[in-house]
C-alpha cells in the first residue's frame, strides 16, 4: 500500500472532522493537530482553509458520481436509475455532514443549471442524464430534455431528503426509504413512454 502524502494525510484529517461535525468543525489547527504538523505547514498544500473545504466538497462529489456511475451500469435502465437515487440517499443519511457542505450549502463556484449541467460539468447529474438519454433512444421514455428530466429527479430526491432530515417525516429510516423510492417509481411511471 503506498504511503500517504501529506495534503493526502490533511484531507482525510480534515474529511474525518466534517464527517462528524459539519464545516464549522474544519479548522487549520483541528486538522494540523490530528496530522501531527503545525497549522501553518497546512499551507504549503492549501492556500486557505476555503480551498481545503472546496476540495472536500469536489472529492464528495467525485465519490457520489463514481458510485452513481457503477449503479448505473446495471442492465436494466430502470434499477440503474432507482439504484443511482437510492445511493443518493444512502450518501446523504451515511455522511449528513460531507452530504450537505457538498450539495446544500450555497457556494459562490456551485455549478448552475441549466447551462453548467448542460456543459457537463457535473459529475453526479451527467450521469442521470446520460441515462435518461439512453431511456429516452431505448424508446422506453417519452421524448424530453434529459437534462430538465434529470434535475427534476434530483429536485425530487434532494427535497425529500432535506424534509427527511429537517424532521418532517414521521417515518423511521425504512419508512422513509421506501417512501423515497416509491415517489422515484411515480416519477418514472410519468416518463414511460
């Protein structure tokens, strides 16, 4: 196994502190203390604690986009889709913290829709995108914009997620789970074609 480099070391030191309490817990010396290295040696990978933030947020995405992707994969486009989604909810009740600094959190370099999404631009919707295209070609959706179609999903997914958690839902964890899973089968009934 190879060994860790330092900004390797700081970013998971400071993935672990997020993890467990949120951004506000991401401070240079919290993060330089768990390194064993002085919070100005920090520096020396990241300009400021911003950008080693921003990297958390870019190295979350990467990992939700991944996951969706392999899911995805699935031969049946339905279960790619419903299997994309349901890890969506698995991210975002495993890492609450890593979850909303990525995808709730308003960011001054968050991509916009329609025009960064549609550049492909990001990671996680380019690939519901990418199958809903595949659906929509398979004729087993009706014609639409896959992009509109894909934020609709994600609108869907993330809103319930965010009332789930906001303690809106009287429903346990599985309760909800299959609440969620049976709104995304509402919705995908809707684009049959």
């Amino acid at each position: 196994m190879p060994r860790l480099t330092t900004p390797d070391k700081i970013l998971r030191a400071a993935h672990k502190l997020m993890d467990k309490g949120g951004a506000d817990a991401v401070s240079m010396r919290r993060v330089a203390a768990a390194v064993g290295i002085t919070p100005m040696a920090i520096y020396r990978h990241f300009p400021n604690r911003e950008a080693l933030l921003k990297r958390i947020s870019d190295d979350s995405f990467a990992s939700v986009a991944q996951d969706w992707a392999e899911r995805s994969r699935h031969p049946d486009i339905y279960q790619g889709l419903r299997q994309s989604m349901e890890q969506y909810l698995d991210y975002a009740l495993t890492h609450p913290n890593l979850f909303d600094h990525a995808f709730s959190v308003r960011r001054d370099d968050a991509r916009r829709f329609p025009e960064d999404f549609r550049d492909r631009q990001s990671p996680t919707l380019t690939v519901i995108a990418d199958k809903l295209a595949e659906g929509m070609q398979q004729g087993l959706f009706r014609e639409a914009d896959p992009w509109d179609l894909a934020m609709t999903l994600w609108g869907l997914g993330h809103g319930l997620i965010a009332l789930y958690r906001a303690g809106r839902f009287s429903y346990d964890q599985k309760q909800f789970r299959a609440f969620y899973l049976q709104s995304l089968e509402t919705v995908f009934d809707g684009i049959k074609s």
